[in-house]
C-alpha cells in the first residue's frame, strides 16, 4: 500500500511526534498535494494510479453498509449525469446563439416594426402580405433609410444604408473586443489549439473557466454578427468543453483528477461539434480524430451520448425554424455519375492548395502579430478589418449577407420555385415535367451576373478570412474554409452544367447526358468543395465526411465527398503536415507532442538529457542526509519540476522522484507547525521508511516517504530517442530519469524532447515556451 500510495501522489501525510514515535508528516489529507501549477504538464500515470486506487477503495467500503454501496452506485454514475448536463447547457447555449445571430445580423440591415426582436425571416412569416416571389419583403419589415426617411430606393437610401450597415458592424466588433479585452483574454480565437492541448494534459488555468464561458458565449454573437469572416462552430467546441469543466468542479471524482477531467472534455467536444454542426456521429468521430489526445471507449459511449442529449436540446429550440437539425438541407433529385470525380477531384487539388496557401499567410500575419507593434492594439486591429470586411461586402449581395444564408443558397438546387440570381436560367417554353425533374437549361443573363460577383466574393472571402483568424475575438475557421470551397464548387457546377448542355455530343457526355435530361446538379459541387477546403484547412478526414453528410442530409453523395476530402489532405500534406490548429499550437509554443508526427533521427537518450557536458550538476536529494534547510535552498535557488532522489551524492543510486510542489506544500506545512513538533531547519529530511540513525544531540528528522514517487520511469542512456519519443506520446509523461547500471546520469523533461523533435527539423528550439 505504501509504493501505491507513493505512485499516486497520495495526499495523505503523518507528523512526527516524540522522538521514539516516528509517524509520517502531516496526519490529515492536505488537498493541494498531487495537484499542478499553472502551464505545466500533468502526469497521466500518476493520475491514473490515482484513480485506480480510489477505485478499489470505493469498491471495498461498498461491502460494509447500505450507505456506502449506495455512494459507489452514485459514483459509477456521475460520469453519465456529467454528460446529461453538458449535454443540455451546451445544447441551449448552441440554440440560444442561433437566433440571436441571426436576430443581429438582419439589425444591420433593418428592424421588424411589428416586433423589434423578430429576424427578417421571421418578421415576414407572420406577415399575411408576404407574396411567394417576393417573400423577403413585407411591409412590417422596413430597412433603415425606409425608416428614417420614408424613401426605401434610390441613392441616398442606398447611401444611409450603407452607412448604418458599417456603423452596426462597427458597433458590435468594438463590444465583441472590449468584453473579451476587459473581462476574459482567454474567449478570443477558435478555441480548438488550446483545447487539444489541454486534452494532452497541459494545464492552462482559466481557459475553461466561468467568465470565458459566459464573455465567450457573448461575444461570439457579437463577432457572427458584425460580418467579419469568420463562424460559430470552433467556439462552439470552446463553449461545450467550458461547460464541461464547470460541471467537472461539482463531482469530486473529475475536479481532483486532472486525466478524469480530460476524458469529460473529450466528449464535451464532441458535444460542441455535435450542436455547431447539427452532427451528432460528426462530433464523436471529430473528438476521436481531430482534438483528443487520449480516448478510452468508456469515452466514445460518453461522447455518444452527450452529443445526442445536446442534438436534442438544440432540436427542441428549433432555432432554424425548418424542424430540422441540419444547417443546410439539401435534396438533390439526380446521382451523379463517373466522369465528374475529374471535377470532385480538380476541387479537392483546390482545396488541398487554398488549406497550404491560407496556413502559411495565416501564420506568417499571427507572427507579425506577435513580433511587431501590431500585437499591441488588438481593439484598433478589429476595428479596422472590420471597417474593411463591412465597407467592401456591402456592395456585392453575396457576401453583404450572412456567410452561413451564403452557403446554403450555393449548396441549393435550382427548382422550379427558386428565385435566386443563380437560378436565373432560360426555360423552355415547351417544357412539361415534373417539377423535381427539371432539365439542364442555357444560363440566363443572371447567372452570368451572379458568376462575377461570386468571382469576387472568392477573392475578397480568400484574402479577407486570412487576416481576420487569430484577432482577439472568438473566430471560428469552419464556416469561411466551407464558404471558400462552396463558392468555387458552384462555380465549377455551373461551367461543367453548360458544358453538358452546350456540348452533349462530346465523348464525356454522350453517355450519361442526353438533351433535355438533368444531368448536373452545381448545388454537389459547391458541397465537395466546401468539404473540400474545410480538410485542407484542418486536415479531417473520416470526420468531415461524416459532418458533411449529417450537415446537409446528402446521404448518396459519399463517394465523391470521400474524393474530395483524400485529395484535398494528400495535396496540402504534400506541402506540409501541420493543419491549422497544429500550426497554432507551434506558433504559440505551447508543450504538445502530436501523434502523427514521425521520428526518424537515430539519436539517443544521452544527447538530449539534461545536464549537457558544460551544465552544472543534476539537483538531487538524498534519502536520509538532506536538511530541511537544504531543501528550502535548493527549492529557492532552481525552477524544475522535480528533483530525484538518490541513496548519497556518491554512488547517485536512484530511489525514486519527488515533485517540487508537493515538496513546497510539505515544507510550507512544515514551517506552518514547526515550533510544537521539534522540526528545525538543521532536521534531517529523509525519504526511507526507517528514521536514520542519528546522534542524540541532532533535532528531530523530518519524515517525507509518502511524496516520494518509488516508480519514476527510467530509461537507459543507449535508449533510442525514437523509443523515448514513443514513450512520451503514448504514456503521457511529464518527464524520465536516465540510468545506467541504476546509477543516475539525467533527466529527460516533455520540454527536452519537443526541443530536440524542432532542432532536428531545423526549428527554433526555444520557441517550446511552456513546461
């Protein structure tokens, strides 16, 4: 019981009374023991030698009474009833921030007279003047020049218009950066790096906390609705995991086990996904591939089922108002056939490049962000690319509205009631068919016209989107990558549509597109390529399909999102393998060690432990000749982690390992009590089980065994760091000590092996900032 204790950081210690009655220090559980300071790593091992042991003690205290068997019953439970809340706050949370987006973002055009809270679409439906054609306009709806002067066309109503749509978006990105300025620094960006590093076990205190969740939760409606290019979906992953850690605080079996704790952020993550996206297998499959780290199958059922409780919740809500889940509801009425992969796979070379070309400029602007005068005005940064955003979108009708209305009228198929630009195609008078059945027709002069603004919606969308990920608001990446990918994917549909029609007898065609049959759907296009761009972007694959499949309800349309999403990763990895998210997590320097990355140099473990040929010793402790006052010394004047301990400084034969902050809180306890006890600071520390045989004359010793970790990981000085890498990523450590012969020579920290992993591939070994 005493190595077990010892392994998990036990929290219980003895205090010594009376010369011949040695007991261990500290009697009572002290609670801060076993815990971790701010940006450090966790140990996984101990944390889960924790578990294990009050596990088994849970499980013996069941046999003695009725209480206690109840208590263990609760226990097993907690975990599900965790999900339940996550599940429905995060789900609530989710509908909550739809309407209110969607609310904001038509203020910036007009106000329903009828009901100030209503949204354009929502005011016309209660409308009973509203006709078909012209459903978008009522007469309870009014746009502000209409309001103000009376006057709804011409030019000074254009002007006003113009000028209050900037003012509104103005207006609610310089509240979105105060509130995230002021109250909480941590809601700004996507979320997403910093969730995966924390599901690593990386300790960023705060990040997960109440304000974040509640300036988050504001701020983000705010940012949406400004028409920066930018969405809710990676915040939404934030907001669910902050959710989760709240809850976390309420069951003392997740708040003081920080590997418990990671297995309830994974699934809250999936439970993000799952309400961002209205894709419950989507969110699981994205937490399983895209942010955990480590995902036991305890966790995949949880993850199931809190993604569930919250499509649920988010379904009651109803905030799209169409009783469905999904955003953008597609039905396609004709397959798709062989010779378009050509174009399915020309989209995901599209998507591969625009993921490369938007990760470097991405990166290289957040750098010089970081390096340069720039990072100092974040409210003057916002401001201005959203002066910009709001004063070039206005003009063109394709990004002046929201980007999520964008690309669900791209993902559109043209039916016989669409009154969209796109849709303006030449019918044939003769025409008798079913309305579903409609065939391909010659492009009217609409098309034409919506094909050049979409043009430049593309550019503008590509530039813009490059400068507005990474300022110090809530930015989601999702929704601007999939609006990137829809617009050159309609684009695509609608040449490779005229192409059919104008040119039928061509070889490609002749088999499978006879006149006056419709035989290309532009709406699939613009869907392969949004999948297309998202995972060059992030590097999905498995998931993205799945989330794009739940996302429109284009069940048939597998295959070629599966070819788009393969191509577009093997192009982008071809130019580099770090997705996005990875990427940030470099720049920002924080101690993550990602499991798709190779290690192929032949170094070994004596070329990277600490300390080098010109360093000074190794800070050690020995097991009974160390005083306290040496041990205050030694704390004082080093910053490591942990110090391990050896038999004598002469034959440096290891013992074991102790963390510095659980030898602070003994030694903080120590100097607390020391007057009653008959501890000084000349009172020998020892870490044997046996007191050492001192003169009568010496203070009483200090007994400190039960911090002692008798199971540090050790490692041999030939061990090749290929090994040691492995060792790291896959048991989770924070650090190991290097042996020969069980004499020690080092120590390898998680900092030590991300250093020499950058230095082997030419980088800047000091930019891993964190412990």
């Amino acid at each position: 019981m005493e190595i077990n204790e010892a392994v998990s950081g036990s929290s219980s210690f003895h205090v010594m009374n009376g010369a011949g009655n040695l007991m261990d220090f500290l009697d009572e559980p002290f609670p801060d023991v076993g815990t971790y300071e701010d940006f450090h790593t966790i140990d996984w091992l101990r944390e889960k030698s924790r578990d294990t042991d009050r596990h088994r003690k849970i499980t013996s205290k069941s046999k003695e009474s009725i209480w206690e068997l109840i208590k263990s019953l609760l226990d097993a439970w907690s975990g599900w009833v965790v999900m339940l809340l996550i599940g429905l706050l995060s789900g609530t949370l989710a509908g909550v921030i739809d309407l209110a987006v969607d609310w904001m973002t038509d203020l910036k055009e007009g106000v329903c007279l009828s009901a100030f809270w209503y949204s354009h679409e929502q005011c016309c439906w209660t409308s009973n003047e509203t006709t078909f054609d012209d459903r978008d306009k009522c007469p309870q709806w009014q746009k502000w020049a209409e309001l103000m002067t009376g006057h709804a066309e011409g030019a000074g109503a254009y002007v006003l218009n113009y000028f209050l749509y900037v003012l509104w978006a103005l207006l609610f990105s310089f509240l979105a950066v105060s509130l995230v300025r002021v109250f909480a620094p941590y809601a700004c960006g996507s979320g997403i790096p910093e969730i995966k590093t924390i599901l690593s076990g990386f300790i960023i205190r705060g990040y997960l906390g109440k304000w974040t969740l509640l300036i988050k939760t504001v701020t983000l409606v705010l940012a949406v609705s400004s028409g920066l290019s930018l969405g809710k979906e990676g915040p939404l992953v934030h907001v669910a995991c902050c959710c989760g850690n709240l809850f976390c605080s309420l069951f003392s079996k997740y708040s003081k086990n920080e590997g418990k704790r990671r297995e309830v952020l994974s699934a809250a993550a999936a439970a993000g996904v799952s309400v961002a996206f209205g894709a419950p297998i989507g969110g699981v499959l994205f937490s399983l591939e895209e942010v955990s780290y480590y995902f036991p199958l305890k966790t995949l059922w949880r993850s199931f089922f809190a993604a569930l409780v919250a499509a649920f919740t988010l379904r009651s809500i109803n905030p799209f108002g169409n009783s469905r889940l999904v955003l953008f509801y597609v039905e396609y009425h004709t397959p798709w056939y062989m010779a378009e992969l050509v174009p399915f796979i020309l989209l995901g070379v599209f998507g591969g490049l625009w993921g490369t070309l938007f990760i470097r400029a991405n990166i290289a602007w957040c750098r010089r962000r970081k390096t340069t005068q720039l990072g100092k005005y974040p409210v003057l940064e916002v401001i201005a690319v959203t002066g910009i955003t709001a004063v070039l979108a206005y003009p063109n009708p394709y990004t002046r509205r929201s980007t999520s209305e964008l690309i669900s009228e791209l993902f559109n198929d043209c039916g016989a009631l669409e009154s969209s630009q796109l849709c303006d195609y030449i019918n044939n008078p003769n025409m008798s068919r079913p309305v579903d059945d409609i065939p391909d027709r010659p492009a009217g002069p609409g098309v034409y016209n919506a094909l050049w603004q979409l043009a430049l919606a593309l550019i503008f969308k590509i530039v813009i989107t490059i400068f507005t990920f990474g300022m110090k608001i809530p930015s989601g990446l999702f929704i601007p990558s999939m609006a990137v990918g829809a617009i050159a994917g309609r684009i695509v549909g609608i040449a490779v549509e005229q192409m059919a029609y104008h040119h039928h007898d061509w070889i490609i065609f002749k088999n499978w597109c006879r006149p006056g049959a419709d035989c290309v759907t532009p709406g699939l296009y613009a869907m392969v390529g949004a999948a297309a761009c998202l995972g060059g972007v992030t590097r999905m694959t498995v998931s993205l399909v799945v989330i794009m499949f739940e996302l429109t309800g284009g069940l048939e349309y597998i295959v070629p999102l599966m070819a788009a999403a393969v191509t577009s990763k093997w192009v982008a990895d071809a130019f580099g393998k770090e997705g996005i998210y990875e990427s940030h997590i470099q720049l920002n320097g924080y101690p993550y060690l990602d499991v798709r990355d190779e290690f192929t140099h032949r170094t070994l473990a004596t070329d990277v432990m600490r300390p080098r040929r010109n360093d000074p010793p190794l800070a050690v402790l020995t097991q009974d000749s160390t005083t306290v006052e040496d041990v205050e010394t030694l704390i004082k004047d080093t910053d490591y982690n942990g110090f391990p301990v050896v038999v004598s400084r002469e034959s440096e034969r290891l013992i074991g390992f102790v963390q510095r902050r659980d030898l602070t809180l003994a030694i903080s306890m120590f100097n607390a009590r020391q007057k009653q006890d008959g501890v000084v600071s000349s009172s020998v520390v020892y870490f044997t089980e046996d007191a050492p045989q001192l003169p009568a004359s010496n203070p009483q010793p200090l007994k400190l065994r039960r911090i002692l970790n008798l199971s540090p990981f050790t490692v041999t000085d030939h061990t090749p760091m290929e090994t040691v890498v492995d060792i790291f990523r896959k048991l989770g450590l924070r650090q190991c000590l290097v042996t020969r012969s069980g004499r020690l020579l080092g120590i390898i920290t998680k900092k030590d092996v991300l250093r020499h992993m950058a230095q082997m591939m030419n980088q800047d070994p000091e930019s891993i900032m964190f412990n």
